[in-house]
C-alpha cells in the first residue's frame, strides 16, 4: 500500500482525555508539563476540559462528555486532520458503559496514524520527545484502493 505523508506542524493540535478515576492523574500531568503544552491547541472532552483550563489557566476546546459522544467527537476530530495527539488516561480496571465508543477513538488513531499515550510513563515520553516541538512528517497509508473496493462490493 503507497503512503502520503502528512505533515503535522510544531504546534500539534492535541486532546487530552480521562476516565473518572483517572482525571486528577491527567490533570497532574498537564501542571507537570504546562510550559510544554502551552503553545499547542488542546481540545478536551467535558469535564477533563473543564478540570484542565482552571488549572492550566489557558482555553481548553471542550467537547462533550465520553459518555454523551465527547470521544466519538474526538475520533472524528482524527479523521478530519484535526488531531495529531491523543492523550488518553484511560481506566483498565473500570467497565465503561461507553466502551463502544473508547475502542472506537483508539481505533481511528490507529488508522489515522497519530501517536498516543495510554498512561503517564507513555505521555511523559512521548511529550519529552524532541519531535513534540517540531514539524513531523507522519505516514498515512493511501487509502483510495480500500475505498474504490468497498464502494464497488
């Protein structure tokens, strides 16, 4: 499969989203690292949103809560080219009643190619690393040939 490049600019456009049990772990990191994420667009869902622009004391774009479609906003968010980072402090031990909908968002990451961090060691790493502060050229598979076969089946 041939691959387009994409390139994604110094300033990402990045969200930040948490499980319940996990917000206060997210909202930590983000003071941790306020400085480095600072000059980027941070989009968030509910109240992840809401908890990270008081504390960070800079605007957050909020979008709905998971649970009322806040992650599925942020998967198509992906699609459109307007997300190049999710970060997403997610609860292994807890079912979520909107589980559909977080395996969805990991997936249209996957597809779209854009980094994710799923805990903090994950985010500290990814966010330290030189290529957060500068332009990156991601790989995108050329998906013509998958969607000249599904329209013609």
């Amino acid at each position: 499969m041939e691959q387009n490049k994409i390139t994604i600019e110094r300033d990402k456009k990045v969200a930040l989203v948490a499980h319940d049990n996990k917000k206060q772990d997210l909202v930590e990191w983000a003071k941790y690292n306020k400085v480095l994420l600072a000059h980027h667009t941070i989009y968030a869902t509910g109240t992840t949103g809401t908890l990270l622009e008081k504390e960070l004391g800079f605007p957050i774009h909020k979008l709905e809560s998971g649970p009322l479609g806040g992650d599925q906003q942020i998967g198509a968010k992906i699609v459109d080219g307007d997300i190049d980072f999710l970060i997403f402090f997610w609860d292994p031990l807890e079912p979520m009643s909107h589980d559909p909908d977080i395996k969805a968002l990991l997936r249209m990451a996957v597809v779209w190619n854009i980094p994710i961090a799923c805990n903090r060691a994950t985010a500290d790493f990814m966010i330290s690393s030189p290529l957060m502060d500068e332009e990156y050229d991601r790989l995108l598979p050329e998906y013509d040939e998958y969607r000249q076969r599904m329209t013609s089946d």
